[in-house]
C-alpha cells in the first residue's frame, strides 16, 4: 500500500526567495539516505544543478516570489516493497501527473523501516510560464488515484477512495496511514533505541550505564547485584529487563558489543567523542507528533531533565588546542568552531522549529568547519587530508561530499580532453591560414626570386628576408594572441569569482610561452616550403600559376 502527501513551500520572506526550496533539494538528494545517490534522479533538468534551473525559471517569468514549489512524499508499507521498485514507480508518477511543464527531483529514502519516495518540482513551468495550482480535492481526484494504479501494477495494495465526490474514505484512509507510520508510540522501542546509541558511544560498560543515567533512565542490577540488566524509562512504573528487546541486549551481549562497536574502534584509540569536523551538515530527521508530544509532556511535569547529552564542554580547552593545529595545517584555508548553541540557531532558522521547545535540551553537537585551499580540491589531495585529520583522536565523525568532489574532478578531466582536442584542430586551423596567406605574399615576389637566381643568388641569401620579414609577423600575431587569452580570462575572472584560482599559473605561463614560439616557429616553416616552391619552379611555369 502506498499513501501520497502533498506540500507546498512558501517564500521565506526574505531576499533569497528560494531558501525552503533549496532546503529542500538538499534535503531529499542527502547520499546516506539513497545509497550515495543511486536513488536520486530528476526530470526536465539536472540533479546537480536542479535549483539553479528552477531559479533561471522563474526568474525568466518573472515569477520569483511567493510559492516555490511542490513536494509530494509517497510511502509505503513496511517490507512490501523494495526501494528500487519505490524509484521506478516514483519517476513513472512524476511523467505521468507532471508531464513535460515542470522541473522535478526525486529521490527514494531506504534509512527508515519503511521505504519512501520525495518529489520536489517547481511551481513555474519551463515551457510557458503557468503555474501550478493545487485545489481542494485534487488529491482524490488525481495524485492518489495514480498511486494506486501504478501500486495496482506493481501488485501492491491500495489505498480505498470513495466514489462520491469530497467523499471522507481516502481521508480517513490518510489518517490511519499516518498512525502507521508514525506509530503508536513504545516504550520498548525507545529504550532499545537509546541502548543502541549508548553502545555505540560507550568505551566500557560503566560508562555505558553513565550514559543512560544522563539520559534519565534508572537501571537496575549494573553491578552484577541481580540475575538481569533492568532499566526504567522517565514516566514508567515498572524495569524493562533488557534481554526482552532482543538477544544483542543481555548484559553478556551487550559487553561483548560495547568492545566491537563503539566508536573507538573506529580511531583505534579508547578516548572520548567530542568534535564532529565536517565540511557540510545535513538536517537531522523530524520527530514523528506522538514522539514531540510525548517529551513536551515530561518536561512540562518536569520529569525530563535540562541537560545535553554531549559532555564536551569538559574537553573544551583539547577542541581549542585542536583547532589551532588545524589552522597550522598548510592545505587547511580557515576553520570555525560551531557550539551546540549556535548550531541549534542555524537548524531552527532551516527547519522552522527549536528542538528546545519540546526537548527541553539542546541534543545537537559541537563541531569544527573546515574550509580548505582551492588548490587541494581533488579526490587524490582529499584522501590524504582526510586520513591525517582522522588522526585526531578527538575527532569523532568527518563528513563532506565526497561523490561530489570525485564528479567535479571526473567533469575537469573530460573538460581538459576536450580543450585539448580543440587545441589541437585550431593549430591545425592556424598553421593552414598562416601558410595560405604567406604563400600569397611570396607569390606576388615569384619573378623576384627568379631574376636573384639569374644573377647568381644562393637559396639561402634569396631564403633570408622573406624568413625575417615573417618571423616579425609571427611574434606580433602572437602577442595579438596572448593579449586576446589574457582578456578573456578576466572577463571569465569577472563572471565566475574565483575562477583564477583554479587554474596553475605555472600552466598557464607555458601556454603563453607555447602560443609565443608556435607563432614563430609556423611562420618559419610556411615561409621555408613557400619560397623553396618558387625556387625549384621553372620560368616557364611562373606565367601559368
């Protein structure tokens, strides 16, 4: 069974209309929710580029403001479907309901128990400028019944639309589906959840029982005092023993686990987690209503307690120390330090909510953003910084994006290819023209040359002016040249900022010295094979050519 869900993103309010819709591209196109991006796909534009053509669109129309575009979710049953079936059915839907007017990105999430698909178009068409309105009982009428024909085809269940027009079924339909994939909310499943986190985290099996203390359980039975490992959630009576949520979770098992999985392994030293170093950070996932609440309820009668789970304030002196060896580091351009206070802010300005408000606590973490020279913007170059800064034993977690360097860098390479190859024709081009009009020139000096040879003239000394004459011509053609490339750079450095940046000056100082002795060395050669034409050719024959 399939159920689908529209939304609409409104303009932000501010000078850069299209914040939620950029948001949101970033959002649905994350890698670790779509297998690093096999799962994402776009119709009428480019994946990579997908905002900016939206932005190119309704700037065309004159439509910049107000509504920005649409996103639809399809989910579907847990464990009825694959998450490549979920793709195809996902982009059929969006050919068959969008057509060919409008922009569209889609992405299939697999992270969850469930999997799902989101759409995100463009509220403008491409083609003319219209756009989109959605009306009360369009999703009756249209976008539901497509999902269930196409479900209908994949031999999937279907969701029961009544018949009568503004009929309720597929509304109630829609309530109960929402029950479901939410959930009712389990004690069970939110302890097993906050195990699992502690496992991770932990490096021994006290500090293991220190964690879910912070996190407010009671635990029972931690010190071998009792026959079972037993905890009790804030806002339950009775010990949930741990053995009951699966055979990983006896304290034998648990042990066991704290030595293989914690994130120590990972740095091969035991030492505490405290700085995410990252080039980029993704939004994390919404609690579902019953999760937000359930924890608004235990902080209003204060049974949730006003404390992060990060402790890395204790390690803020190591974190300082730390980002000043990186700012010694030569391929690292700045670093900045992001407190949990300020990484709250900036999750509240994207997603339009403080998870404060129904936490009670801030559960984001510190981190350090690193911003490197442009220089060491290659996979090679990356590999390296990457192993040396997961030599601190402080860090815990580096993210940036990878697939998307390894795509600029693979685009550069099929650029350079290219370039070379239109180098290579335009010379051919050059050294043709160069040879055509030299020729020209001796031809009009044919019975010149022809009286020197009758007055006893070497080749050489008849050879010699026509050769300086147009080894002039070529250091004035190629400083022509040079001149020419030097403009267009900067007229390139005024549109892409920082395009010289990229480029070697090392290389581009061959290239002019490159251009400087082809000019030279083609005018020598045409020259030579022009007059040696003329020097072989008989009187005869210099009437007739």
């Amino acid at each position: 069974m399939a159920i689908s869900k529209i939304l609409h993103m409104k303009d932000c309010g501010t000078a850069f209309h299209g914040k939620h819709l950029k948001s949101a591209l970033e959002y649905i196109t994350v890698p670790e929710k779509t297998q690093n991006g096999r799962l994402v796909s776009a119709v009428n534009c480019q994946v990579a580029s997908a905002f900016e053509q939206m932005k190119s669109t309704k700037q065309k129309f004159n439509k910049i403001d107000k509504r920005q575009a649409y996103h639809i979710i399809l989910s579907f049953k847990e464990r009825e479907v694959d998450a490549d079936t979920v793709f195809e059915l996902a982009e059929r839907f969006v050919k068959e309901y969008l057509g060919d007017k409008f922009e569209a990105v889609f992405a299939v999430h697999d992270n969850t128990e469930h999997p799902h698909a989101h759409i995100v178009f463009n509220s403008v068409s491409f083609k003319d400028g219209s756009k989109y309105h959605y009306r009360k009982g369009d999703w009756e009428r249209y976008i539901q019944p497509i999902t269930n024909r196409l479900c209908e085809e994949y031999g999937l269940s279907t969701i029961e639309l009544d018949e009568e027009p503004g009929g309720r079924r597929g509304k109630e339909a829609y309530k109960e589906w929402n029950t479901y994939r939410d959930g009712k909310f389990s004690f069970s499943k939110m302890v097993a959840r906050d195990v699992e986190a502690c496992i991770l985290q932990a490096t021994t099996f006290d500090s293991f029982i220190a964690m879910l203390e912070d996190k407010g359980y009671e635990v029972k039975n931690a010190n071998g005092e009792g026959k079972y490992l037993a905890v009790k959630p804030q806002g339950m009576k009775r010990y949930v023993r741990l053995k009951t949520l699966g055979d990983d979770y006896t304290e034998e098992r648990i042990r066991q686990r704290i030595l293989e999985e914690n994130l120590s392994s990972y740095q091969r030293e035991e030492k505490p987690k405290i700085v995410y170093c990252r080039v980029r950070r993704y939004k994390r996932a919404k609690m579902s209503g019953l999760q937000k609440k359930y924890y608004a309820r235990l902080y209003r009668i204060g049974k949730l307690k006003k404390r992060a789970y990060s402790v890395a304030w204790k390690y803020k002196d190591e974190i300082k120390k730390m980002q000043k060896s990186l700012d010694a580091l030569p391929f690292i351009k700045s670093t900045e330090y992001i407190s949990k206070e300020q990484a709250a802010k900036e999750l509240e300005e994207e997603l339009g909510e403080n998870p404060e408000t129904f936490l009670g606590f801030n559960p984001l973490q510190a981190s350090i953003e690193v911003k490197l020279h442009s220089e060491y913007a290659n996979p090679d170059s990356l590999q390296v910084i990457e192993k040396k800064i997961r030599n601190y034993t402080s860090v815990s977690e580096l993210l940036y994006r990878k697939d998307m360097m390894e795509m600029v860098h693979n685009n550069m390479k099929r650029l350079g290819l290219i370039l070379l190859t239109l180098a290579a024709v335009l010379m051919i081009i050059s050294f043709v023209l160069i040879s055509n009009t030299i020729r020209l020139l001796i031809y009009s000096k044919r019975f010149l040359i022809h009286t020197m040879k009758l007055v006893g003239a070497t080749s050489g000394f008849i050879r010699r002016p026509f050769v300086k004459y147009n080894i002039v011509s070529g250091i004035f053609a190629s400083i022509l040249a040079i001149l020419m490339l030097t403009g267009a750079l900067y007229y390139l450095q005024n549109e892409l900022k920082g395009f010289i940046q990229i480029l070697d000056m090392q290389t581009l100082l061959l290239v002019y010295v490159a251009v400087f002795a082809l000019g030279i060395v083609l005018s020598v050669i045409a020259t030579i094979f022009a007059v040696n034409k003329y020097l072989r050719m008989g009187v005869d024959k210099l009437y007739y050519i």
